[in-house]
C-alpha cells in the first residue's frame, strides 16, 4: 500500500514562524504534503529555508496587496501541474488558491474569504463560494478524485463551534453561509473528519483576543473535504490541537492505496 500524509494550516504569516519551530516541526511530523493559507508574504519576503526546505518542492500564490491572504504548498511528489488562478481578476488577485495535479488526485488548497468586515466582503465571500462549487460540478468524469482543503472560514454544524447560540447571526455561521457548505458536499464529496467522527466535539480556531483556546471556546473552521470515490482510501483525519503558533492548528489527512 501506498500511505500519503496530507496536512492542512493556516498559519497567520509564515514569516512569524522562522523562529517558532515550525521547521523541526516539519521534519518530524513528515506529511507527504503540506499546505498552508494566509501566508501574508510574496516569494520575495521568504528566505531560502522557506523556498527550499529539504525533500520538499515549494509553490506560492500571493495577494496584491502586501500582508494579506496568501497560500502555499510543500510536496514531496512533484505535481503534474499547478494553477494559481481562476480567470476571474476579484477571487485572482487576492491569492487564494492553488489547484495542484498529483499522481492519485488533484488537491486544491484554498483560504475562503473571510466575511465579518462588512457587507461588501460577506457578498464576496459567497461569491467565492458560489464560484469554487461551479468548478467542482465543471469537473470531467475522466479527472483524478478531488480533494478541498484549507481555511474554509465556516463552521458547518452547531457541533462545530462553541456557543452556536450566540453566532447565530455572525459570518462564519450564517444559514447562506453553511448551505453553500452543503452545496458543496451535495456535489458528492464528504468532510472527511465528521465522516469518521460524526459527534466528536473538536475546534481548530480560537480567537486570540479573548484566549479562547484556554477554555476551548471555538470553532471548526479547517477542512479536508474529499470527494466520495475516495472514501475507500480514507485511513484517518484528524485536528492537531496541542500545535501553536497560530491562532489555526493544523489538520491531517492519511491516505492509503494499492500499489
């Protein structure tokens, strides 16, 4: 069998971590790929350490503006192919995503817009969402199984924050917000931890402010979504919560297949 290890994280500036371990960490827990959101860096801000860690290849997709939004992906396997961009210049120029082709299935890593600063970028948001679902259903039959990972910035169920009572009208938790969730997996993919854990109560954002992550009051916002057909492979998906440096921890998917 073949296992893959993915990890998912949103960092909060991949600067920031250089001296926060995030390189031993990545030696020791050896995911096949890594990807990471909300780096808030250009290829041109990161050292060389981040460009070219050892056994990985590296790919960037960064924002117009300076300090913001911004996704990358480490791999072991080196891609068929890599796109950065949609076509469309209001999703295209915030860096939000990477679609990368591997040999078992194509992985886009992708950091939602969050939508709680106004009007303007809670329309955004389910602008993005709308347009992410239109490519999911464009997809060909012929294409390797899809997987969705990253900072999808929505907790899906009341299961998946801790106070659903008092969010109720809060971006993050909206009803347009999780139908356009459901939507998604309604094109027939999965959110592969609550498939494997449908009453586990568990988090993967805390708000810093308020250190919320002492009293574990937050949120799910971090997903390993998987389209159906690879559900046979599926071994294990997990939250790595004792893991700091961000107000994110990561998350982990375990794969295997034939040989």
């Amino acid at each position: 069998m073949q296992s893959i290890r993915l990890i998912s994280w949103n960092v909060n500036g991949i600067r920031s971590h250089f001296d926060k371990g995030f390189f031993g960490w990545l030696g020791k827990d050896n995911p096949d790929i890594l990807c990471i959101q909300e780096t808030k860096a250009r290829k041109d801000q990161l050292t060389f350490e981040f460009l070219y860690p050892s056994e990985y290849e590296t790919h960037w997709s960064a924002c117009e503006r300076p300090g913001y939004s911004g996704v990358a992906v480490f791999c072991k396997e080196k891609p068929r192919f890599v796109r950065s961009a949609w076509g469309i210049d209001e999703f295209d120029r915030e860096g939000r995503v990477l679609e990368i082709s591997f040999t078992r299935f194509d992985l886009w890593n992708v950091y939602f817009p969050n939508g709680q600063s106004g009007k303007d970028r809670a329309d955004y948001k389910i602008r993005f969402h709308d347009a992410l679902t239109a490519r999911v259903r464009e997809r060909r039959r012929s294409e390797p199984p899809l997987i969705i990972c990253g900072d999808f910035n929505i907790a899906h169920h009341p299961i998946d924050l801790a106070r659903p009572d008092d969010f109720s009208d809060v971006s993050g938790f909206l009803p347009n917000e999780r139908r356009r969730f459901d939507a998604l997996l309604e094109a027939g993919y999965s959110d592969s931890f609550r498939w494997l854990h449908p009453e586990t109560v568990a988090y993967t954002w805390w708000d810093l402010r308020t250190r919320g992550r002492l009293r574990n009051d937050g949120w799910r916002l971090d997903y390993f979504v998987i389209q159906d057909s690879l559900k046979p492979y599926l071994k294990a998906a997990y939250i790595l919560s004792d893991m700091e440096g961000s107000d994110h921890c990561p998350v982990g998917l375990d794969l295997s297949f034939p040989v």
